[in-house]
C-alpha cells in the first residue's frame, strides 16, 4: 500500500511539523501542510533549505526527485486528497482529539491518521474518533528530517494494519522504527531523556554547574558513545570479559545512593532567568539556523562515519541508500549517473573542492552503475564484489562551493573478471572538471582472489557495454602519467 501513496497531509507546521514536510518532500512525496500561522510558509522553506543541504551531503544523487511542498487553506484542503495523514499540534489532549475528529471528517475513511505526540497516550487520543483503528503514534526526533527514529505506537483500538502502513511509509523515508509494544507515558525514548533533563535542571538550580557544563559533560563524554552503543551495550562492555552481570554487581549498589533526584525541581520565576540567561551566553549570538546548520552537519558526519562501520544510525542510512540505489531509474548512455551539490565540507583552503572529495563524486557513481548491473549491497552481502584495482584521476577545472556538477560514466571494455570504466564530471556550461579512469576486479570475498562475475551480473555488464559501444572512446582513455620526453 505505501508503494500506491503519493501525497501526505499534514496538519501543524511548527519544528516537527515542517521538519515532517521536509522528510517527507525529500523521500519523494507531494507534501499539503497546513497551520494558520502567516509565516509558515517562509519556516518551512527555510527548514527545508537545511534538510535540502543536509540530506544531499548524507545521500547525494541517490535522493529521489523531490516533491512539492504546498501550503493548504485549511485542514480540509491538507488533508482531503492526502494518502497519509499526520498531525504535529502542541502537546494539548483536548486540542488534539478535536483537531483529529476534524481530520477523519474530512479525509478519505482508508486513510492513516498518526500523531506526532512526544507522550500522550494514544487511546486516549483515539477515544474521541469515529474510525480508532486508523489511529497511530509516529513519535520523531528533532531534526525530523535527518534524525532516523520514529517511535510507533498504536493504542487499545489501533489495528495491525495501521501499524503496519505508518511503519512501512516511515522506513521507505531512511528511518529507523521502533515499536513501542507498550503503551505508556512519554513512549520510550523521552523518558529516558526526560530522567537525564531532570536531573540537568537540579544540577543548575543547586548551582552544581552551569548549561554549558551540564553540555560538555555529555557531549565530550557519554554523549559520543550514546550514538552509536546506547546504554546497555556500553555498559555490557564496562564489564570486561564478565559482561554485564559482573558490572551490575560491582556498579549495582551506587544506585543505592541518593545520587540523582528524579523529582522534577519546581520551575520557579528564578531558575527559569538563571536558565535563559546561561542559555543564552551559551548560544553566544550564533542565529538559530546557523546553529541547526552546524547540528545538521555533525550529524552527518557522525552517520556517515557510521555508515562506513555499518553499524546504529549508519546501518540505517546505508540500507536506505541500497534501497534507492536499486530504485534509480536507467539512464540512457551519455546521461549523468551522479548530480551534487558542492558542499562546504568539500571546499580546500582555496575555496575549491578538495581532491577526496572528487574522489568520494567518482566512487558514489561508481556505487550507482554497480547498483543497476545488480552488484549493490545484496550482491557484497552474498559474498561478491568489485574492487578498484587502478584509478587514474585528472583535475581539468576547479569545481567551487555551490556549484553543480554531474558525472557521466562509459563502460570501455569488459571480461569475466575485469570492469574498465571511465568517468567525466562537468560543472556550469558542461564544462569538464575532471576525470577518473578505472579498473574494478570482480572478487570472490570469501575466497579472497579475483573470480568470474556472477551470470546475472555478467549478462548486465555486457549489455551496459553494447548500449555504451557507439559512444566515442574519451581521448584521455588510457594515459599515464610521464614528463615529455627529452
């Protein structure tokens, strides 16, 4: 059924709101948001622009063709024609069980309603409603648009199938979903935060330490390891070869102790200045985009670093990426596999994109031609891959922050083993940039030595050579590296 979905309604256009529209736009779905807030249009557009940059440095040209984003006159008009519906309104439970019998009057009865609420219980939520069992929780994360977690959560009344919809549409989104067998206050995952954010308040208000402090402590420490090991994992290993038992019996009596303080301390007039203000000379003037900019992109450096150990957050991303990859429509030959974006982290002292970083272009689009001959992660899975054996680079042109470059690859030549590829990238006025000839070696991983491609793979690969056989041999094809003779 999500394969049939093209329009996704949305009511609420506040942080999670349009952070859902940019998830959504950027997955390839036409998006109709609505919020009687004049300036919806101009925060949306600006989340977006974020999302924009941040998903292209995370995923680049295996993104789908965005969908648009239109601002809708009224619920009705959000959530009319939508396949999928989903409300992100203030953390009110009277507001929100008359806003949702709004949207099942005027949505189509097949339709899933989910909520973004960070708590509330669902079957309360869903009491007030006609059809219940379209009802679900899909709980994300801010960023919405970069952040893989949604929790779902279904109440008394909530079938199998509406679990199953809203977590499927989720996941064809790059994200991870957790299913919260349990229905219970806050959910999973914000109680754990809301433990820690007691205990922070307290730590401030007895004057222990200051915002920034209480920061540091996590993001110098825990912090680092919460991303990709979480609790439980992390401690299993504080244990040493005993494992986890031995930590809880050696750690297991300091809970005894009256460390923390899970009472909430009362929010008075004076912790709420003393708060802001530290807050504030914390933020030292950076603007609020700036700052959701600099998140954005060490978030997705820590998942891209992630996603090269195939492990947490970056086993998701690297599994969406195989998911779009396969999903890329065929070129005709000539066409560009790969199109970017210059990104900041790509720029050199020069202002220019740095070598790495032509060779991270050149290797995407090799991952892309590998995906359409059916040699994309399933293959490596079963134990087959393809190596670069030669790599012969050129820098022809300088590609500068902002600009857009595209790749075009040519197959030159073939046998059961070998794969000769030529890659051109060119920027403004289909000027080339640069190019990079290769050699990949198909190999056996378990054997551990070069073997004949697999039949599937082999017949593609001849066929890609055919399609590529009136295209004009590149007249760098073959060059080396030499200074003039004599």
């Amino acid at each position: 059924m999500v394969a049939d979905m093209r329009t996704i309604g949305l009511v609420g256009g506040g942080v999670i709101g349009a952070g859902w529209a940019a998830r959504f736009a950027l997955a390839g779905y036409d998006v109709r948001i609505f919020d009687p807030d004049p300036e919806i249009g101009r925060k949306v557009d600006e989340v977006l622009a974020n999302a924009r940059r941040a998903q292209a440095r995370l995923l680049g040209a295996l993104l789908p063709e965005e969908g648009t984003i239109d601002i809708a006159t009224s619920l009705t008009d959000a959530v009319a024609r939508a396949d999928f519906i989903q409300e992100s309104l203030p953390e009110n439970e009277a507001l929100k069980q008359r806003v949702l019998r709004e949207i099942e009057a005027a949505a189509r009865p097949d339709v899933v309603i989910a909520s973004s609420t960070s708590g509330l219980l669902p079957t309360r939520l869903q009491s007030a409603m006609a059809q219940p069992d379209r009802f679900v929780v899909g709980h994300p994360f801010n960023p919405v648009y970069l952040l893989p977690l949604v929790e779902v959560c279904g109440g008394s009344a909530t079938s199998a199938a509406t679990r199953d919809i809203a977590a499927a549409l989720y996941a064809a989104c790059g994200m991870q979903v957790l299913h919260v067998r349990v229905e219970i206050d806050g959910f999973i995952a914000d109680r754990l935060l809301e433990a820690l954010w007691r205990e922070a308040l307290w730590l401030v208000n007895d004057g222990v330490a200051t915002t920034a402090e209480i920061d540091d402590a996590i993001r110098y420490g825990a912090g680092l390891r919460w991303s990709f090991m979480g609790t439980f994992l992390t401690y299993r290993l504080a244990g040493g070869e005993a494992g986890m038992r031995h930590f809880l019996a050696q750690f297991g009596p300091a809970l005894q102790l009256p460390w923390t303080k899970l009472v909430a301390c009362e929010l008075t007039d004076e912790l709420t200045d003393r708060i802001a203000t530290q807050s504030d000379e914390q933020a030292a003037g950076i603007s609020l985009r700036d700052y959701e900019r600099k998140r954005d992109d060490c978030l997705v450096d820590v998942m891209t670093a992630l996603r090269a150990n195939d492990f947490a957050a970056g086993a998701t991303v690297k599994a969406h990426a195989a998911r779009l990859a396969a999903a890329q429509p065929a070129r005709v030959p000539g066409a560009a596999l790969l199109t970017a974006q210059v990104d900041t982290a790509w720029i050199d002292y020069n202002r220019h994109m740095t070598e790495w970083a032509y060779l991270k272009l050149f290797g995407d689009t090799t991952d892309v031609l590998l995906a359409q001959i059916g040699a994309g992660p399933d293959y490596v899975a079963g134990g087959h891959s393809f190596y670069s054996a030669e790599t012969h680079l050129r820098h022809l042109g300088q590609a500068r922050l902002g600009e857009t470059v595209a790749v075009t690859t040519q197959v030159l030549g073939h046998d059961a083993k070998r794969l000769h590829i030529f890659h051109t990238m060119t920027g403004a006025g289909d000027a080339v940039i640069a190019t990079v000839e290769q050699m990949l070696i198909h190999v056996d991983a378990k054997a551990g030595r070069a073997a004949p491609m697999l039949p599937g793979v082999a017949a593609a690969v001849a066929r890609l050579a055919t399609d590529h056989a009136d295209l004009p041999r590149p007249a760098a094809a073959g060059r080396n590296i030499a200074l003039p003779a004599g």
